[in-house]
C-alpha cells in the first residue's frame, strides 16, 4: 500500500472550512457534520456548530506532565487483516486526530494529525459517559446518592415512563429494562431523537424535542436489572439523578468535583440542548493531555498529587463486571469483556478499562502495566470494529515494546 496515496485527507486538504470565508459546498451543516468528510474538521470545532456551556478549570496551574520519550513511530505490529504495519501508519490509516501514551505517569509518546493541536478541544462521544461515572463515583463517596434507591426518589417526573422502579445502580450498569434504539442516523430512532433535542440535527418540520422530553417518553421492554444492553440514554438520566442529588448543573459538577481536582490545562465543554441541558452521553469535549490526565487518575486509583479525588472502591468497581451478562454484539471488540460504571472493561481477567466513543474515541487504563493511551479520531463510520481491534493490536504491541508485558 502507498502511503501517500492511501492515507485519509486530512480536513486542510479536503478544502474543509478553508478560505476567507469558506465556499459554502466547503462548510459543514447541521445535517452532515458528524459524517465523513466533514467530521474531520467538525470533532474539533463543535462548539461552532452546536450550542455548549464550559466546563472550568480553575485558576491554578495545570498539573506537570513529566515526559520521557521513546521514539514508537517505527514499532510494528500485525493488524486483522494480518498486515504487519507501523504504528505511525497505522495511527495515519485509522484517521487519528491526536494520540497519547502515558507509562508510570510519563508521557512517552504524543502525536497529532489532521491539523489537531495541544491546545485543540475534540469531541469524545461516548467517552463522555465515562466522565459521568466518575462524577457518580465521587458523589457516592459524599454519600450524596444512593445506588440501590429507585430513580425516582431523586427524578419523581420518571415514574411516568419506562424508568418508573429502576435504580441508579442498574442504569451506572446499563441494566435496566428501557426500551431505547441505539441506532445511529436512522431517521426515525432514538438516539437520532436525543441528536435532534441535543442540537445536533436539524428537527424538520417537527418541534424540537429536548432530552429530558425524550427520556420521559421511553416505556419499558423487559424487567429492571437483566443483562448489559447499551443505550446512551442511560447517562443521561444518571446525569439528570447527579443534578439533582448536588443541586448543581452538570457542567458546574465536573468543573467542581472533579475538571478543578486533577489539574487540566483547560475548560473543558459540554454541548447543550434548549434547555440549557449538557448531553451527557456523548458532548464532552477537551484537550488530548486532559483526556490523558483522565487516565491517570484512573490508573492512580482515583488519586491526584495525593488526594484522593475519586474514591478507590469506585476504581475497583469500576475494573469488576460480570462477563457472564455481556455477550454478543458488544464482545466483537473484548471477547473477555464485560461493562461497569459507563467504562468498557477490556479483559476481565486482566482488569484493564477503557472510555469508548464511536469514530474513535479512546482512554485506555491498564494498571497492570501502568499504562494510559489516549486516542481521538474522525473515522469515517460510527462503528468500525476492525478498527478498535487493532487498535488494542497496537496497545499490545507497545506494551511489549516499551515495557516487556504480555
């Protein structure tokens, strides 16, 4: 394979937003812009697109990221296809916007494409889930909520609808028996409704929904507390139970217990709906070193330069679900897999986790190794599974490589 002439274009060199002002067949619309081409300009311009409110930082300075740097551009490994490619080909091909390998709390390697800077802000789709875990992590440890209490102590409005007798445990767990379609840009299902109330699609001719209206029009399809079966909206009504239980938006929750505590570089934002609502299952955006400084607090057992920021119990969990209730589609990427607390548990055995978002979204946490890897993407599709397994192809490899673990 040329590399040259099969690598993806980047977003400068489709002509995307390029020119003073750009073309109009070169400007993304509310209708494609997180479609290919134009989501390789758009994950990292969100915010011009789509309503959003900060996520602040704080006023201290962002905590040190000591560097150590090992030259990977060269490692080799074997992809599905049975290739063997280098990694930096390999992040090239995959449409790699920005990539991070942090060992024993040192930046090893850090690389960005497609016109990605430090300083950049990306989309990590469904990695926001894992941020609200987090924050419901930290919130139980305040004693703030209780996660065998049913929903509706903290959300009463929800006994009309599908989540009447579920709990915040079995929604953490994507567990409970609401009916929600997971099906991405199909006109007529679910998760394209909560893009239209979001904001992230045009509404048509029909009023504009917000989230909270959806979430309330959900019924139930089977009994609460049975096996995983994803569905985003799950965060948002744990997010909506956070709100309630802190009295605090969610945007002001993370900046307050946790974006101020770990010592980022910069606000971070959700996007919002009419209601001023955050998306919380898919709108948070931030710098490639935040993410990172995700993992680390992750891979320290929820410790920050001492202080224990998210209670170690809640890690532990975290790294401990049941693949007995985690089968088929969702073990295609992690046949050992299972799902705990919004984070993708890789290999249950091993205890490494993972916050995942479609087109290629990725924090990677292997405390066995001491390793974070951080990937932000454009892919050209949703879901593209190849992808993700070679990926952690990748994570192996450079496992091996820098640090001799199998």
């Amino acid at each position: 394979m040329n590399v040259q002439k099969d690598r993806p274009k980047t977003a400068k060199e489709l002509g995307i937003m390029e020119g003073f002002p750009p073309l109009p067949a070169q400007q993304p619309t509310l209708a494609n812009w997180d479609l290919p081409p134009w989501n390789r300009w758009s994950f990292q311009n969100v915010r011009s697109l789509v309503p959003s409110v900060d996520v602040f930082r704080g006023w201290g300075p962002p905590s040190k990221l000591e560097e150590s740097p090992a030259d990977l551009d060269d490692l080799t490994f074997k992809r599905e296809s049975g290739e063997t490619v280098r990694l930096e080909r390999f992040l090239d091909e995959t449409y790699t916007d920005g990539f991070l390998v942090m060992h024993r709390n040192q930046i090893v390697y850090e690389r960005y494409l497609n016109g990605m800077k430090p300083q950049s802000l990306h989309l990590s789709q469904s990695a926001a889930k894992s941020v609200v875990g987090l924050l419901a992590g930290i919130l139980n440890g305040e004693g703030l909520i209780d996660l065998k209490a049913p929903l509706t102590d903290l959300i009463p409005e929800l006994a009309v609808c599908g989540y009447a007798g579920a709990t915040l445990d079995q929604a953490l767990d994507m567990r409970t028996g609401v009916h929600y379609s997971e099906d991405y840009n199909a006109p007529h299902s679910d998760m394209t409704r909560i893009d239209i109330a979001s904001g992230w699609r045009p509404s048509g001719a029909f009023p504009r929904e917000t989230i909270r209206g959806v979430i309330l029009s959900l019924g139930a399809e089977r009994a609460h507390g049975g096996d995983f079966h994803y569905r985003s909206i799950e965060t948002d009504v744990v997010a909506w139970a956070l709100e309630r239980a802190a009295r605090m938006p969610l945007a002001e929750l993370v900046s307050d217990r946790l974006w101020q505590k770990i010592g980022v570089d910069r606000d971070a934002y959700f996007t919002v709906d009419q209601e001023g609502t955050a998306q919380a299952d898919g709108g948070f955006n931030a710098t490639l070193r935040d993410y990172a400084r995700i993992g680390r607090l992750v891979l320290n057992e929820g410790v920050h330069e001492g202080v224990q920021v998210l209670p170690r119990a809640w890690v532990n969990q975290m790294r401990n679900g049941d693949p007995s209730i985690y089968g088929p589609p969702y073990d295609a990427v992690a046949v050992k897999g299972a799902y705990r607390r919004f984070w993708w548990i890789c290999d249950a055995d091993r205890g490494d986790i993972a916050a995942r978002g479609v087109c290629g979204q990725l924090i990677y946490v292997d405390p066995e190794s001491d390793l974070v890897v951080t990937k932000l993407s454009s892919w050209p599709d949703y879901l593209i599974p190849a992808f993700t397994r070679d990926t952690y192809a990748a994570i192996d490899a450079i496992r091996r490589s820098l640090f001799g673990d199998t």
